[in-house]
C-alpha cells in the first residue's frame, strides 16, 4: 500500500469536493425523477436530495463535500456519482 502525502491527500478531497459540489449544482429535482416544488434559493439539488438519493446519511455526505478527512468506499462512491451522472 502506497503512502499518500498529507499534500496530495488534501487536494485530492479539493478535487472530489469541488466536483461534488459543480455536479449537484447542475442537476434539478427533475433530472434525477423527484418532484419540483416551488422556487429555491439556489440551483440544484440539496445536500440531503443527494444523500438520500445515493443512501448515505446528510452529515455524512456533507463532510464529504466539505471535504474533510473521511474514509469512503468506492460503492458509495459510485452510488453518489451514479445519481449525480
């Protein structure tokens, strides 16, 4: 197993935050099947539409979009990046 640099480490979660947060921001109720109801503040989908959407749990995948240290497998993973595609 090869050791990552605390740097590589932290632009890695960079990356994966920044494409997490320009995916949901891309993608409306209707683009993933759920019902739209009324205006929103901003674009997109909700933190918690996509959490609950990959089934993982909302402080979960918000950590995960902030970019903490988390560890995260590569199922849920996929499951977040295939309701996000």
């Amino acid at each position: 197993m090869t050791s990552e640099s605390p740097v590589a480490a932290r632009r890695r979660r960079e990356q994966l935050r920044d494409f997490l947060r320009t995916r949901r921001a891309r993608l409306t109720p209707g683009d993933v099947g759920m019902a739209v109801a009324g205006r929103r503040r901003t674009p997109g989908l909700r933190r918690e539409e996509v959490a609950v959407l990959a089934g993982v749990g909302v402080s979960w995948y918000t950590w995960l979009e902030q970019g903490r240290d988390i560890n995260v497998s590569a199922e849920v993973l996929d499951a977040i990046c295939g309701r996000c595609a």
